[in-house]
C-alpha cells in the first residue's frame, strides 16, 4: 500500500482534493499503486479512500493525573 495522505478532510471541494486525484493517476499510469488518506468531512475519522478503511478518532484524553 503506497498512500497520499493530507491533513484536510478528504473528499475535499478545491486544490487538495484536486491535486490528490490527479496525482493518484498519474502515478497509477506509471505502475504505482496508490492509496488517498484524509480526515472524514466531521474530522473525527481517518479513512482510506480506496481501500474504503474507517478508523474512529479517540479525544485525547486531556485531563492530568494528581
């Protein structure tokens, strides 16, 4: 698995999304494989396109111990 990944949430309207796609084939017409890694549109998962992989997002856990 080759991945493109981005900090943004994916599938994003204007340049990331843009660039990641059409970055995707060209390095698939050159016999890459390639897999696109983002945040979901509520940023509380990390998804793989592709590969359609789903992963929950845990808080941090934000409170310090006495």
């Amino acid at each position: 698995m080759k991945i493109l990944a981005t900090y943004w949430a994916i599938p994003h309207l204007g340049g990331v999304w843009n660039y990641m796609n059409q970055l995707r084939k060209g390095l698939e017409a050159e016999g890459h494989e390639v897999d696109l890694m983002g945040f979901n549109t509520q940023n509380r998962h990390v998804i793989i396109i592709n590969k359609d992989i789903n992963i929950p997002i845990t808080p941090p856990h934000t409170e310090l111990p006495d």
